[in-house]
C-alpha cells in the first residue's frame, strides 16, 4: 500500500506537469502557425515523440501487470511524462 504522502507528490507533480504542458502546446501551436519548414519538423517530432512515450507507458505497464505492481506504476508515468514535457519546454525556450 501506497503512503499518503507519495500521492501528495504525485499530485504535485502533475500541477506542475499540468503547467508545463500549457507552455509546451502554447509554443509548439505557435510554431505549427508558421507553417514554415520548421512547423513541418515540429509536427513530426511531436507525433514521434508521443508514439515513443506510449510505448514506454505501455511496456512499463506491462512489466507492473504481470509483477502485480499497477498501484505503484502510477508515479513511476508521471515522473516519465515529466520529465519529456520538462526537457520540450527546455528545447522550445531556446
């Protein structure tokens, strides 16, 4: 069983992925806008890098199914798609 203080970090974590992914659709929405060269690579980057991040979502679900662990997976893909958005909202400020 889970303590009560990790989902407090857990949700802690989502406001703050929450965020970050408001400036990241922001910018790559302004980007696409151009519609220059440079929109065309974005779109790319950004369906290849969700395709990506489901399949580690996935495999990681897998291995916590068959370990009867999916009660913990839960932060496990959060940090994960923290840590994607967090280093999209680094490169788009650039």
């Amino acid at each position: 069983m889970t303590s009560p203080l990790s989902w407090f970090s857990t949700g802690m974590e989502l406001a703050r992925l929450g965020m970050d992914m408001q400036f990241v659709i922001a910018e790559r929405l302004n980007r696409l806008a151009r519609g220059d060269a440079a929109a065309g690579v974005e779109a790319l980057r950004m369906v290849t890098e969700k395709t990506l991040a489901l399949g580690e979502v996935n495999a990681r679900l897998m291995k916590a199914a068959a370990a009867g662990r999916l009660d913990a997976v839960g932060p496990e893909i959060v940090a994960l798609y923290g840590r994607k958005v967090r280093a999209n909202r680094k490169r788009l400020t650039r």
